[in-house]
C-alpha cells in the first residue's frame, strides 16, 4: 500500500513538473477568453473614500455580447441601489430604494 501511494505521489510529481506553461502563457490563455468571451457576471465590492468618509458597496455586473450591460451597486450601509442598465433602446440609470418584503 505504501508503495502504491509513493508511485501515485510520485507521477503527480513528474506530471506536474512537465511542460512550460509559465506566467506569459496563462496571461495570453486568459486575455484570449476574455476577449472570445459572448456574456460574464462578475460580483465584487467597491470601496470609496471621499476625504474622511468611506463608503462600501456591493457590485454586480452583467455584460452580454452586442454591448448589453447592466451594472448594479448596492451601498451596503444604506440599502440604496443604483442601478446601469444598456439595451437596444438606449443606456439608463435608475435609482431606488430596495424595500423588504414581510
């Protein structure tokens, strides 16, 4: 058995060790699906500072392909959402407090 796990061990070590696949490469793979890429969601969190006050906010992005996007930031001390949104018709902003349901 110890000799089996050794032998497993040691061929993920010689597999892992082949080829050169560097930093360069897995730059170039990267940029290359970003830019074949038809639609992406991206969630973060977005901190602004405005001399001594700081502001936290939670982004959701959305992009699709013909230059679709919606683009959602949510002030996470307030509720306050903000919300980009571009289609066909045109690029909108709209402003709104999310509410709770009970």
């Amino acid at each position: 058995m110890k000799k089996l796990l050794a032998l497993f061990f040691f061929s993920i070590f010689l597999l892992a060790g082949c080829g050169k696949y560097g930093e360069e490469d897995v730059i170039k793979d990267f940029k290359k699906k970003v830019e074949d890429a038809k639609a992406y969601y991206v969630e973060g969190n977005l901190e602004l500072v405005n001399n001594d006050d700081v502001y936290h906010y939670d982004v959701e992005v959305a992009y699709k392909e013909d230059n679709y996007y919606r683009v959602s930031l949510t002030n996470t001390s307030n509720d306050h959402t903000q919300v980009i949104l571009k289609n066909d018709d045109g690029v909108y902003v709209m402003t709104h407090k999310s509410t709770q349901l009970l």
